[in-house]
C-alpha cells in the first residue's frame, strides 16, 4: 500500500456493507492525516491501528461507527459540512489502551468520548498554552460539540487565540492547564446572528486517568522498525505500552461469541478455534458425521486444549492445570448470558466435549489462518461437505497488529476461494472491517 488514500480506499471499499448503529448515528469519529507526512510502514500500521480501534465498539472490535477519513487541512471545512452532533477527532498515531477496567464496566478513550457526548460539555483537548502566548490545540485528539461550535460560529480550532482566564494548575510543566477560557476572534453580525461572542465556552483538557488510556506516536523514526517486530518491541516505551496491552498469546477456557444460525444439512468437515467449548456445541447442533479440525497459530493453546479434552477436565482441573503452564488463559465470566444462551453451564459445555472425543476423530492443526498451508487446506476439505468457523480471527486486535490491511483482506479472499473449492461449505466468522460473515 503506497499512501493514506489507498488506506481509505481500501478500508472504504471492505466496510460499504457496514449500518451504522443508531445509538451513536449522531456521532463522528475522524481520523486526520497530517497532509505533509511522509508515507511509509510504520504510517500505514499506525493509520490502521487508529482506524480499528475508532471504527466501533467500547473496546475497538466492533463495528458501526461513523468514521470518516480525512486530511488535516481539511478537518474544518468537513466539520462545517457534517451534520453529527459530537466529533472525537484522531490523528493517525493515536492508540488507545481498550483494557483498562473501572470496576463492573470497561473504561475506555471510546466510553471516555461517550460519556463527553452526554455531558453537554463543549470540548476536550489536549490544550497548549504557554504562559504569554496565545494558545491552541494539539492535533492528536479532541473530542467536540459540533452544535455549540456552530452555535457560537464555528471558529477554527486549528488556530491560535488569545488567553482570558485559565486554570492555576497544569498537568504537566507550566503549560498544559486543567481548562482554559479563550478570547475568540471577532465576526461580522448577520441577520441570523446580529451578535458575536468575544469568548468561548470553557475548555476542558483531558484528564489524568483519560491520558493514561491512550498515547501519540509523535512519528518518531524508530516505530517504522518497532511495527516490523513487535514480538521484541519495547513494552516499556509509553506509545507501546498503550497499544501492547492487548498483544499477547492466550488461551480462551470459554467462547462466549453468538454461534448465530446453524444450517440445515449434512456436514462432515468441521473447523474451529479451540477456545470453550464451540466445536463441541457445533458438533451436536449439526447433522454431522465426520471429522473434527481444531486449530490455532498457537502451539501453546493446542496443547493446553487437547490436554483439557483428553481429560475430561473440570473447571477446578483446568485452574490446576493452568498453574503448570507458562501461558496466559482467560477464565470465565459465571454471570455471561451469552455463554449460557450459546452452551448451557460449564458442565453442559464439557459433556458435549466429552462426547465429540469419544465420537469423533480429532486433529489438531497449528495453522495461522491469515497465512495457511492452503495445499494442506485444500486437501483435507476437497469432496466434504464443511462447516468452516473463523470466529473474528480476521478481525482479531492481533491479526491487525500483526498484518496489514491489505495483507488480511487479500487473506480472507483466498480462504473463501479455497473452500469454495470443497463439495458444499458453510463459512462463518467475520472480514477485517469487523462486520460478521455467515455464508
């Protein structure tokens, strides 16, 4: 991929399918590109991390945002052209940390911005006032009301404006101030505004805990680099350590994803992720009379799942278990109702389990699914009549981090082209714009 419009393009073209989502149909989410930087890797990865985690959901997996794309010369005219009540506006190199916790519920830069649109606060931005100059805004993030900005006449807030009061304290050095109130430059009254204002609204910066949840690349030369190996990148570095949150090998005790709608007819190829307990729900639910494929990039969580299911563990077992492994494994949440609606208790999820193993052949594939042995694939699947489970592996934080976009997209379109190439396949999971699939 050779520049940010290509990206756009790219991304464009991928989510056209995409509603979106009426609860938050009235905001928008910008991402800005700086029209002089220069493209390259590390660029292109860093347009894509702020492109998926702004594009939809609390924690960036989702989808339905409105996210729009533009460059930063153009950022106020497209403002004044919208019709969204609310803008959070990113510039490429902004990454946000979308595990922090706040107790029963997950805080994020996202629920940060949600929580802005209902305060009816007029702006947050990262302010830069030193003392006796005028004063403006970072372009990394603000989040901002569109209506009293054009209520007040829209003034560009890529400009600089004299200071009338500020706060005494700063968040760091002497000029990064809590809030600020600026003198707004003066405008010709007209038959619908006869006035004009000589100051703003308060500005609030961002706070403390909210910039700890997030973090700005700057564009310095040695991320171009970092993005090429990020399983030795510097976890320390703040930039990463925002984004690395997330990127680690895990093992999944539970799958609390919708199976959505099973087909009608016979299977007797099935593939699926060895997280919980779908294979074994998919099993059972399906007419099916054949094999089973578990796989995973991760050798790690292939033996950890075939040591779980030869033994028939209990959930007191795997905790056990887990204490011998140098791996990371995710435990259940009891209260899930989705895992209930999916597969029952955790009993009823290990009964299946013990079943599909006394039942079924079972083989287990280290296979990453972005860049497959496809003669492999091919293979196995050709006169079967397959039931192929992705889940969001296309749409994963770590297939994004790890590949670009065009890498995965390409990815998706040559499994599908694969299977089709099977007896009958019945395909679900989800493309890398994060929308699910079932086919």
């Amino acid at each position: 991929m050779n520049s940010f419009d290509e990206f756009v393009s790219l991304w464009k073209e991928e989510a056209k399918d995409i509603k979106i989502k009426k609860e938050t149909s009235h905001m928008l989410f910008l991402v800005v590109y700086p029209d002089k930087l220069k493209w390259d890797f590390g660029i292109e990865k860093q347009t894509q991390t702020t492109t998926f985690m702004t594009s939809g959901g609390i924690t960036g997996t989702g989808f339905g945002h409105d996210i729009r794309f533009c460059y930063r010369s153009e950022v106020h005219n497209f403002l004044l052209e919208c019709n969204h009540t609310h803008a959070m506006i990113v510039s490429v190199g902004m990454v946000f940390d979308m595990t922090s916790s706040g107790g029963d519920e997950r805080v994020t830069p996202i629920t940060d911005f949600y929580d802005f649109v209902e305060s009816g606060k007029y702006i947050k931005a990262h302010i830069i006032a030193r003392p006796g100059q005028q004063a403006y805004f970072h372009h990394q993030h603000m989040n901002l009301n569109l209506t009293i900005w054009k209520d007040i006449g829209a003034p560009d807030m890529s400009k600089k404006y004299d200071v009338v009061k500020r706060s005494n304290n700063n968040y760091h050095d002497d000029y990064t101030p809590f809030w600020i109130i600026l003198k707004d430059m003066p405008r010709t009254p007209s038959s619908h505004r006869p006035t004009w204002r000589v100051t703003w609204p308060r500005i609030q910066n961002f706070t403390h805990s909210e910039r700890m949840r997030k973090s700005f690349s700057y564009y310095k030369d040695f991320h171009n680099e970092a993005w090429k190996d990020l399983d030795n990148v510097d976890r320390e570095e703040f930039y990463f350590s925002r984004f690395m949150t997330r990127i680690k090998k895990q093992f999944y005790i539970e799958n609390t994803e919708s199976l959505r709608k099973i087909p009608k007819g016979n299977i007797n190829l099935l593939f699926s992720t060895p997280a919980g307990y779908r294979a074994a729900v998919l099993v059972d639910r399906l007419e099916f009379d054949g094999e089973v494929v578990l796989y995973d990039y991760c050798q790690e969580n292939l033996d950890i799942k075939k040591m779980i299911v030869g033994m028939n563990m209990s959930l007191e077992e795997i905790n056990l278990y887990s204490k011998t492994v140098n791996h990371f494994m995710i435990y259940p949440d009891f209260l899930s109702s989705q895992r209930l609606k999916n597969v029952g208790s955790f009993e009823d999820g290990r009964e299946l389990e013990k079943k599909m193993y006394d039942n079924y052949d079972i083989e287990y594939w280290l296979m990453d699914l972005i860049s497959p042995d496809y003669d492999r694939l091919l293979k196995k699947i050709r006169g079967k009549n397959v039931f192929f489970d992705a889940t969001n592996i296309f749409s994963y934080h770590m297939s994004h981090a790890y590949y670009t976009l065009d890498e995965l997209v390409s990815s998706y379109k040559k499994l599908q082209e694969v299977l089709s190439l099977s007896n009958k396949f019945y395909f679900r999971g989800s493309k890398p714009t994060k929308q699910k699939i079932q086919s």
